[in-house]
C-alpha cells in the first residue's frame, strides 16, 4: 500500500469518525447540562473553512517553502505518523470517558472527574488529539501557507472551547476540578 492510499484512507476515516462523534455523542439538554455556548458549531465552522481554504491555496500554489528535492516524500510520511497519533490519543481520550464524553460542553448527572489513563497528564487530550489531526492536515499540503492558515484558526477556537469547557467543570465540580486543574496542564504535559 502506497503511502498516499494509507494517508487517503485514514484522512477519510479521521473525517467519518469526527462526523459520527458530532452525531452519536451530542448531548441533548434533557440528557445533561449543555453549556456549550455554539462552540461545536463554531468549531465545525472554523475546521471546515480553514482545511477548505488551506486545500486550495495549496493546490493553486503548490509547495512553498518545501522545494528541495525529497523534502516533499518525508514531510508527507511525518504528517501521516502525526495523524496517527492523533488519531489514536483522541480516540484512547473518547473511549475512556465513556458515556461522559460528549461532543458539545454538556455535564451528565452522573459524570465525574477522570484522573487515571491519559487525564493523569493533560486535561483535554481529546483536543490535543485533534490538533496533531489538524497539524497533520497542514503539513500534508506542502505549504507553509496552507499549514499557517489550516492550524492557527482552529487551535485559536479550540483554545476558546477548553475555557468554555473549563468554566463549565469548574462549576460543576468546584473544588475537585481546580486541584485536578493545579495538577495537570490543559493539552501538552509539563508545557500547557
């Protein structure tokens, strides 16, 4: 299998994943406390349009900034080890908050603060996943540009989601979330 089919099949299974994630784990308000504030919306908004906007500059311009002969073929083989990574820490995040993860800012009755497997060391690696995703997609186009315009916006609204999501907790479980919130850093452990 070429490297551009298994990149094809899992930028497509990333893609199919966070649309049945968008669906299956939305949280309805009779389910839970919804304090998302549009931030799922708006971080579809941002995802779709920068990747769109990032795509075609690169197609209309081709690589900039990654010219020298080869640079090209282990760029495109580190995004997809990036994606991969991704991948797996967003689904390992997803998968170990069960039936508290939800898809927009919403608290269950039932849900409390995970401090075991990877929440030991990050708050959100969820997010974290996602951005090696989104960085991946940037660094798979070849272009300097493109990789600026895909990442920026969507790590800005990701940045904006996680206080949304932190003030949500925060009220939810008071004390408990700010001594797990001195413990742990939001999405790089020991970095931030």
């Amino acid at each position: 299998m070429s490297l551009s089919t298994l990149w094809l099949i899992l930028d497509y299974g990333w893609i199919a994943s966070e649309i049945y994630i968008g669906v299956a784990t939305r949280t309805r308000n009779g389910s839970g406390t919804v304090r998302d504030r549009g931030t799922l919306y708006l971080l579809w908004l941002v995802i779709v349009v920068s990747i769109t906007a990032g795509t075609w500059i690169s197609e209309a311009n081709g690589p900039l900034g990654f010219d020298r002969p080869g640079e090209g073929h282990w760029l495109k083989l580190t995004a997809l080890l990036i994606l991969i990574a991704g991948l797996a820490l967003r689904w390992s995040a997803i998968l170990s908050l069960g039936k508290s993860f939800s898809s927009n800012v919403a608290i269950h009755s039932t849900q409390t603060v995970l401090k075991t497997g990877l929440y030991r060391w990050m708050r959100h690696p969820s997010y974290t996943g996602l951005l090696l995703c989104i960085l991946a997609v940037g660094l798979h186009t070849l272009n300097w540009i493109s990789l600026l315009v895909i990442t920026i916006p969507t790590a800005a609204v990701l940045l904006y989601r996680i206080h949304v999501e932190e003030i949500a907790l925060r009220e939810a479980f008071g004390e408990e979330y700010l001594e797990y919130s001195r413990r742990t850093k939001r999405l790089v452990p020991g970095v931030y």
